[in-house]
C-alpha cells in the first residue's frame, strides 16, 4: 500500500475521535479529512506514529510503500524466540556444568557435598611403628551432640582431645561411644585398617576418596543420642576422613 492508502487504512482500525487524533498526531483537524480525502499525504513519520498508537506496525519497503502488521503479535513472536533462545542457553551452560561436574567428581563425592548433617569431624590417620593413630583435628557444630546428650560442650571437648594423637583403639572419644557401636565399628574398620597396613609403603594408599556409612550411639551420663555418619576417606599420603554425622529421631 502507498501512503494515501496506509493512513486510510490506520485511520478505518481506529476507533478514536477526530479531535483525539489531532491532539495525539499533534495536527489540524482539517489534515484529516485531507487525507481521508486523498487531497493530502502525510509524512512518514506521522503513520508510524498513528501506527504505534493503534498498537500496529508499519514493514516500509521504500519511502512510499508498506505494509501494516499486528505490533503484538510481532513484538510477542519476537520476545518468545528471544526467549527461547535465551532458555536454550541455559540450559546448554547447566548441561556443561553438571558434565564437568561429573567429570571431577564421581556421583558419591557429589551426594556427599550435598549431604545435610547436625555436626562433623575431621580425622587424621597415621601409621607408625607402634601401629596406627588418629587425631581429631577439627570439630563442628557439636553443641548439637551436647544438646541431645543433655550436656554442655565444655564438658564434651575433654573427649575429641583436638590435635592430639592416640592410638586407634586408645582415643577418649571411645569412652562416649557405646560399647555395641564400638563393636559394631571395629567390623566396619577393620578392612580398612589391613588396607593401611599392606599399603603403607606405596605413597598412596587409595586410587580415589573412599565413602562409608556407619551408625555410632553415643551415650553420656545416661544419655543417648543415635546417629548416621556419611564418612569420606580422603586420598592423600596420610589419610584423612570427613565424616558428616546426622542425628536421629527417637
């Protein structure tokens, strides 16, 4: 369409007043019936204005000719390819994450990460030659193994004897553990303790982390608190263990 038949066209969709064009085109109200008239044309700038406000666009293909198009169905298709791509995106960087991610790290290190827990400790291991030994080296949160063993932290620290070694079976933390757990983790370690030992001289005593899930009862003057540990042993010429402790509900 030319421009004489653009602004007939804009002017028929519009469902305003003659004086409400004007104000809004800022023109003479005589302009309009010029153009209704085909006695006048008007500028291009004054279509794409009428345009805009009818919520249309006019596709110019040169000075004189164009087309009108629906301005929502336009903006809305190009929003939702703008979106689409921009999801898209996203998506393709979250997939590349979670890749590496599983690269680095093998799906038992990353629920391990993820795993919530009430307190934790660290634990050095040792071999020497009077045998194996241990340390706890970091503690945290333990007020809440206090709080359920209805005592104070103060009175629990003696029993962690942080940065000090001891032999495996010998450490002060035992005298709070109960004696079925203790049993129950002799089991459980004692693999692992022949592992220590046959493999001591190779420089590493693990290809990878290690992970264990064991239940310790701890119990303190007449209090009991269960727990689940998630242990992860740590590879490294000595051997650390991370071990993430959850307590139960009774």
């Amino acid at each position: 369409m030319n421009r004489s038949e653009l602004i007939k066209a804009l002017l028929n969709k519009s469902s305003l007043s003659v004086k409400e064009l004007a104000k809004k085109l800022d023109i003479n109200r005589s302009n309009y019936y010029l153009w209704t008239s085909s006695r006048s044309v008007p500028k291009q700038s004054t279509i794409n204005r009428l345009a805009e406000i009818l919520n249309l666009k006019v596709i110019w293909y040169d000075q004189n000719e164009g087309e009108i198009k629906e301005l929502e169905e336009s903006i809305t298709g190009e929003s939702n390819t703008h979106d689409l791509i921009h999801y898209q995106r996203q998506e393709i960087k979250r997939l590349q994450y979670e890749n590496e991610r599983l690269k680095q790290n093998s799906v038992e290190s990353i629920l391990f990460s993820e795993q919530e827990y009430d307190w934790s400790t660290t634990v050095d291991i040792k071999v020497t030659f009077n045998g194996i030994k241990r340390r706890i080296k970091k503690i945290e949160n333990i007020g809440s193994l206090a709080k359920h063993l209805k005592t104070t932290e103060k009175e629990l620290l003696p029993y962690f004897d942080l940065n000090k070694w001891h032999r495996m079976n010998d450490h002060p933390i035992n005298n709070i553990i109960t004696s079925q757990s203790l049993k129950n983790l002799a089991k459980k370690t004692a693999i692992f303790t022949d592992i220590i030992k046959n493999f001591k001289n190779l420089g590493k005593f693990f290809s990878g982390d290690h992970f264990i899930t064991i239940f310790v009862d701890y119990s303190f003057k007449g209090n009991l608190c269960r727990t689940i540990c998630y242990c992860k042993i740590i590879e490294s010429t000595k051997i650390s263990i991370v071990n993430k402790c959850k307590i139960l509900s009774d």
